[in-house]
C-alpha cells in the first residue's frame, strides 16, 4: 500500500481542539485552510495557550463540518456558540470571565499562527507512529497520542517514524507531492512541555518527554539523519508549502517523495 492521506485535522484556534476535514486548501502564508487562523490573547498580546495557562486543556471547543460555527464549552458546562464570521465581544468576555483576566480573540487569514513560522506548513505524522508512542506508556491510545502532538496530516500505509524520510540535510528541504501540492520537509519537530500532558485535562506526565526521547534514540531508523537530532524528544515532521495556491488536499491522496533535495 502507498503512503496516502488517511486524516486531515485542522485546528482553528490556536491550542483548542481540532476539527477534522475531508480537504483543505492552504492560506497564503502556506498554512491549511482554518489551521491556526485564531488565537486567544491577553491585555499583553501574550498568547493565552496551553504552554502558559493549563486551563487551555480543560475548554473543550467543537465546530461544524462547514467550520463556520464554534461551541466552546467549559468544564461546568456552561457554553457559548458563535459565528466564526461574526465580531467576537461575547465570545471574548465568555473567556475572560473563564480565565479570570481580559481576553480577546485574534484572527489572520494571511498566515495564521503557526507554532513554527519558519515552517508554517501543514505537520506530518504517520499512524504507524501514534501506535508505536502509544505502546511506550501503559493505558496510553493511539487517540490520547493523537491529541497530544496535534499534527494536520496523518499517513497510513508505511510503518512507524516513515515521516523522518521527508526531511533533509540541514539548509536544504526534501521535496514531496500530497495531491497537487507540494510541500518541502523542513526538521523534526521538537515538541514542548504541551505533549507531556493529557490533552483533555492537562493532568501532567513527567516521564513523558524522557521515555520518548529514550526510545525515539534506540528505535530511530539507519536511514534517518542522526544530525538533525540535537536531542530526541521530536516527533512529528514540520513542512513549508512550496505550492498550495488554488491546490487542495484530500483525504485518500497519495504522498509522493521527490528525487534531491530542494535549497531551503
């Protein structure tokens, strides 16, 4: 079986739930359509996310399929529905007295906010990988990794760490085709303090980043390259979007890696 696409989750507000979606075109700044496209900030303009506020995990926010209205529910079950479209006063103070402080929502249609600006193309992870991490923790699902690395695209159909083919040498990126896109892989991800906490409560897990930087250095393919590994806690594959403007990517679309590598 070919790699092919087999999940494409978008996540329209910045460290919120995601949303998932049978295509999705890209942004200008070569992220995916609704990906990121909001953010939640403070009277600072700081980013009020999971890195830096742990009642981020515990609002649960769902949308429907045209992504043009969002439910945003906390943890009593008090909720709010609103139109994506729509100036977001109540949505605002909604949070606001959620989070105890002022909050204002943020949108960009152009780039978005990605977590990596240098590559804010769509990340990559294949299933094979989800199940791997998961078998490293008892208890642990395929869905509980899913939600804790938030990548856009899922591959099925190649065995696990596949994705740590789509990058290069440092200074340079590998090219390759979803569909009628073309993506350049840029460097494994290296992941933050998010994924070592249950993506629904935020209940904490120390051992997390350790034991998967532990296995990630004994399993890592002969053929991955050791180089771009200035420590092992990376999962997941970072992009830039060489060509997305008026292309689209589906699920069911084939990943097709091209022969070199393309100067970053």
């Amino acid at each position: 079986m070919p790699p092919v696409v087999t999940r494409l989750r978008v996540y329209p507000f910045k460290s919120l739930d995601g949303a998932d979606v049978a295509a999705s075109g890209f942004v200008p700044g070569g992220g995916l359509q609704y990906d990121r496209a909001f953010a939640l900030v403070d009277a600072d303009g700081a980013f009020v996310n999971a890195k830096r506020e742990p009642r981020v995990h515990r609002l649960r926010v769902s949308f429907d399929p045209a992504l043009e209205r969002a439910t945003f529910t906390l943890p009593d079950g008090e909720r709010i529905a609103t139109r994506l479209e729509e100036p977001p006063a109540a949505l605002e103070a909604f949070l606001s007295r959620y989070f105890g402080r002022p909050v204002r929502v943020r949108r960009d249609e152009v780039d978005g906010f990605p977590d990596d600006p240098k590559a804010p193309g769509p990340t990559i992870v294949s299933a094979a990988t989800l199940a791997a991490v998961a078998s490293w923790f008892d208890g642990m699902t395929v869905d509980d990794v899913r939600g804790r690395l938030r990548a856009n695209i899922e591959v099925d159909g190649v065995p696990a760490f596949w994705e740590d083919r789509l990058f290069a040498a440092a200074g340079a990126l590998r090219t390759f085709r979803i569909g009628d896109a073309v993506l350049g892989g840029t460097n494994p991800c290296a992941r933050c303090i998010v994924p070592s906490r249950d993506a629904r409560s935020g209940e904490p897990f120390p051992a997390f980043s350790k034991r998967v930087a532990e296995r990630r250095a004994a399993t890592l393919p002969a053929w991955a390259d050791r180089s771009r590994f200035d420590h092992y806690y990376r999962l997941c594959v970072n992009t830039r979007t060489l060509a997305g403007t008026g292309r689209t990517i589906r699920l069911g679309d084939r990943v097709q890696l091209e022969a070199g590598a393309e100067g970053a």
